[in-house]
C-alpha cells in the first residue's frame, strides 16, 4: 500500500561550513570573503540555477550585516533606506525594473554602501535599455559560478539529500552521478523527486528507484 507522502518544509543549510567549495566556485567565494575591500561600489556574482549563488549571497549578508531583497520586490523597496544598510544583496537581479536598480546602485555608491548583484547570467548578456545602467552594471566587477565538477556534484548529492534529513548508500550517489544531468538544478529536481517516491512508498531509496527517476527524466518532452 502507497503511504500518503506528507510534503513538510525542509530548511537547506546555509552557513559557511555549509559551503561546499571546488574549483567551480571558489573564486566567487573568495570575492564574497573579500569584502569589505571590493575596488567597486557593486560586485555581479552570476551561474546556473541552483548553482549556490543565493546561499552565497546570504553568507554575504551575515557577513555584513547588511539586507537581501529579490529584484522583483525592489518597486516595494526605499533604496535610501536600502542604501543605509552600508551593503545590500540584490537576488534575482535581472527581475527588477531597471530604473529601480539604477536608483539602488547609485544610493549606494552616495552612501558608500555595497551592492551585490546575484543573476543566472553576466549583465552583458541583459537586454538593458538604460545606458547609465549598463554602464555600471558592465564595469562592475562580475565573478561566475561554472558548472560542477563530479566531486562537487557528488557532495552536493549527499548535502540535498541531508538537507531532507535523508540518507543514501555511496551507490546510489555513483549511480546517480554516471547518468545524471551535469547541473545543480538536475540534482536539486532528483533528490526531491527521489525524496517524494520513497516517501510515498515506505522505502528507501535504492538503485533501482534512482533508475527509474533518471528514466522518467530522460523521457520527458
């Protein structure tokens, strides 16, 4: 009989030794620790989806004790008031209006606060139609986060799966890690689905269940 999967909160781990560092990621984590000495008023951390840029910017945040918003709640924000906080994490970036985030870069630079401008992708590649912001946004300093690399992937496995209070043999992460997507977002999208199936089952989550999400992945349109 299927049990009723029960879908609870799980809260990811966020703190410093929470951060798993290789080669993919360790300069923009040394950007992150090298704050407050930033040679610019705004400093662009971009990468993939699920990639670790959002966990990063609350490291920053902590750091400096500054504040986050999302870009598109900045219409609702005071950018003074942001500015004020002398460091302001910016998630999302590429969703806020772009007056709005012209506004909030310039409050910054007038307050000598610091801005940190989380994106999937290099302002270079918006279509921004303000020069001003364009211009700052390009000659700020920009640092990306690569795609993983196996070690990387495998312990971003075990960490997902943790951060589900779950555990898994070594054999399943092998498994996964041969077949699978080379992406965050490809090991974020198996550990819930996996998460949900054995859940609902009763089990644990095994090789042959790890085959047949990876087989329900590969053939989706």
């Amino acid at each position: 009989m299927t049990q009723l999967a029960i879908d609870l909160p799980h809260r990811p781990a966020l703190g410093r030794a929470d951060f798993l560092v290789s080669d993919c990621n360790a300069a923009a984590l040394q950007w992150i620790e090298r704050w407050p000495d930033w040679p610019a008023p705004a400093l662009v951390l971009h990468g993939p989806a699920g990639s670790g840029k959002s966990h990063l910017a609350e490291l920053w945040r902590e750091r400096s004790g500054g504040v986050m918003v999302a870009g598109e709640d900045l219409p609702g924000a005071d950018p003074n008031e942001l500015a004020s906080r002398r460091a302001v994490a910016l998630d999302d970036a590429a969703r806020a209006p772009e007056r709005g985030l012209l506004h909030l870069y310039n409050c910054c630079s007038e307050a000598g606060a610091r801005l940190l401008v989380v994106a999937r992708e290099a302002p270079a590649s918006w279509p921004i139609a303000l020069p001003d912001l364009a211009s700052r946004l390009r000659a700020a300093p920009s640092v990306a986060i690569a795609a993983p690399d196996d070690r990387l992937l495998a312990a971003v496995l075990v960490k997902l799966f943790a951060d589900r209070q779950v555990q898994v043999t070594p054999e399943v992460i092998g498994f996964l890690l041969r077949r699978m997507e080379r992406s965050f977002a490809a090991a974020g999208a198996l550990t819930e689905r996996l998460d949900r199936l054995a859940l609902g089952a009763g089990r644990p989550i095994t090789v042959a269940l790890a085959r047949r999400v990876l087989a329900e992945a590969q053939n989706k349109p």
